[in-house]
C-alpha cells in the first residue's frame, strides 16, 4: 500500500515597485511567477512630508498582495551622483522597510519617466489623461527592469 501523496503548496511572495515622487507614489506588482510587472495604483499625497497615509496604504497593499520584497526605484543623476531626490528616496525607503518589515531594494530609475511618458504618448494617450498614469507606468518599468536582470 502506498503512502498518500502530499502535495506541498507553497505560496511564492511577490515584488511590490514603487516609483516615488515628491507627491505621488506610483504602486506595482510583480505577477505570482515573478515574470512581469503590472501596474497597481497611484498613491496622491498633498506635500512632500506628508507620508503617513502613503506608509499605511503601502502596509495594506505588501500584505493584500503577499508582497515578500520591496523594489524602489533610484533616482541617481545622469553622472551617477546621488543628490537632493536620492537622499529622500533612501529615507522613505528605509522608513517602509522598517515599518514594513520587509527587504527594500533601490533599483536604478533614471529615465523610466521619460520612457513612460514616450510609451504613452505613442498609445495615444492624451497629455491631461498621461498625469493619471504616468507613475504607476513607470513603477512598472522599474519593477520589469529589476526582474528582468535578476532573473526573478
């Protein structure tokens, strides 16, 4: 007689990416195989410092989505020097991590705005519309990028 087989489940934890700005956040997730990037929403906040709803919501979102790490985009300057935004970007960074519990990784956005912004006006997107969008694309174009040359 042979044993029951038992199958082990095993639930693999996704990437959350994040592309922060001084006013928004733009929120993606990787798919359950870690193979592309989606868009999840756009986090609005009224100034820069005002942080606290952005950190609760992204709490809610790492566990709704069984986020297992946290990919931040990296605004370093075309020369590679880190300035101003990246400064700001490690804090946050670091401050979701803590308040998280989760790894943060900083993956380097330069242009992912720009590309973003190209990849939408060429779907025909109007300007006025891109504004809704434009964040959560480029997050999505950080998270791609980080999976793609991490074979995640």
């Amino acid at each position: 007689m042979r044993a029951p087989c038992r199958m082990r489940l095993e639930v693999s934890l996704r990437l959350l990416g994040l592309d922060y700005g001084s006013k928004t956040v733009g929120v993606a997730v990787s798919d359950e195989l870690g193979l592309t990037a989606q868009g999840v929403e756009t986090i609005l906040r009224d100034a820069e410092n005002k942080l606290r709803r952005t950190y609760q919501r992204l709490e809610a979102l790492a566990a709704e989505l069984h986020v297992g790490q946290i990919v931040v985009g990296y605004p370093l300057n075309m020369d590679d020097s880190e300035g101003e935004r990246a400064l700001r970007t490690r804090e946050f960074g670091s401050a979701l991590g803590r308040r998280t519990g989760l790894p943060v990784v900083y993956w380097d956005e330069r242009l992912t705005t720009v590309e973003a912004s190209q990849i939408l006006k060429e779907s025909g997107v109007a300007g006025k519309d891109q504004k809704r969008v434009i964040d959560q694309l480029a997050a999505m174009l950080i998270l791609q990028s980080y999976m793609d040359a991490h074979g995640a």
